[in-house]
C-alpha cells in the first residue's frame, strides 16, 4: 500500500514466535515503512535492556522517532501506522 516514508526507520521490538508481534510485523511491511527489528526473546541479549526502557516485558513495543510515540499493543500499533504514515 501507498505510504508516506517516516525520515527515520521506526523500531518494533519483538519475538519470533509471538502472534501479536506477526501482526505489528506485517502492518510494516504491507504500508513499506522501513523499521529496526529487536529480537527480545526468551535467552536474547537485549532483553534485559528493553525490560528497562520500556519498563515491562510485553511485545509489540513500537518506537517512532520521529512522533516520539511509544506503544504496546498490536491493534494499536496498526491504527497508529495507518493514522500516520498511510496515504
């Protein structure tokens, strides 16, 4: 789908194997808004730095630098695209 492009890549943190995570993943990729992917799973290296930036353990968590939005919450996350950056 058409899209504006955000200036800076937006960041989603995630595990593989979390459904909700697939659907925040896929909103992404079908408007192309180029994003860093954060792997926080169970044994991942950057767990323990996302538990303390984001203040707990859930995912989704979608960072936009460029609105300063963060979020959790996958229906929230694909409102929150298609509201900002869907043409």
């Amino acid at each position: 789908r058409a899209s504006r492009p955000p200036e800076q890549p937006l960041e989603l943190y995630s595990f593989e194997a979390s459904p909700f995570c697939r659907i925040a993943r896929e909103a992404l990729c079908t408007l192309e808004i180029p994003y860093v992917l954060h792997n926080v799973g169970k044994g991942s290296a950057n767990r323990a730095a996302f538990r303390e930036r984001s203040g707990r353990m859930q995912v989704p968590w979608l960072v936009d630098p460029n609105t300063g939005v963060e979020m959790f919450e996958s229906a929230d996350i694909v409102t929150y695209l298609e509201e900002t950056y869907a043409a």
